[in-house]
C-alpha cells in the first residue's frame, strides 16, 4: 500500500513573514506565494505539516493562548485561498 507523502514547512519566513515574536493575529502577511504553493503540494496529495520554534512563549513574550490566535488566523488567510493545513505543532 503507498502511503501519501508530508512536507513539513517552517512558519515563520516561510508561510508568514517573519517579524520577530508574533503574538498578534493583525501581525500575520502571508509570503507572497505560500497559499498557492500549499494548494500545490496538498493537490499533489501531500500532507502538509507546520512546525515552528516559539521560543517566545518559553520566555514569557506571549502566551500558548496568543500562540493559537496567531494560528487561527493564518488558517484564516490561507482559507481566502483555499489552501490547507493537515498539522501543526510547536515547541
């Protein structure tokens, strides 16, 4: 049996625009690219995975609270393009 392949994807310089610790939902502008691309992938019937280093909520820059209002609207923007996430996860 083949099993569909995963892309695992940085968050920060990669689907969104890095801007140092982002714990506002309004501080999320996708890359230029990055919904088309994920549409790509995933009609190449590729996982796509996002994983990301977040470093700030160890340091009590922002909360895991903050972390996920982030998440919710890069799902949101992504969504306007019809591009999808299968999973993400941070540390």
């Amino acid at each position: 049996m083949k099993y569909p392949g995963a892309v695992f994807l940085d968050r920060d310089g990669v689907i969104i625009k890095d801007k140092g610790f982002i714990s506002e939902p309004d501080d999320v502008v996708l890359v230029d690219g990055a919904p088309e691309a994920i549409k790509k992938m995933s009609s190449m019937g590729l996982k796509i995975v996002v994983i990301t280093n977040q470093s700030g909520i160890g340091r009590g820059f922002f909360s895991e609270s903050d972390y996920h209002g982030v998440m919710m609207r890069l799902y949101a923007l992504l969504g306007e393009s019809c591009a999808t996430i299968d999973a993400a996860y941070f540390c």
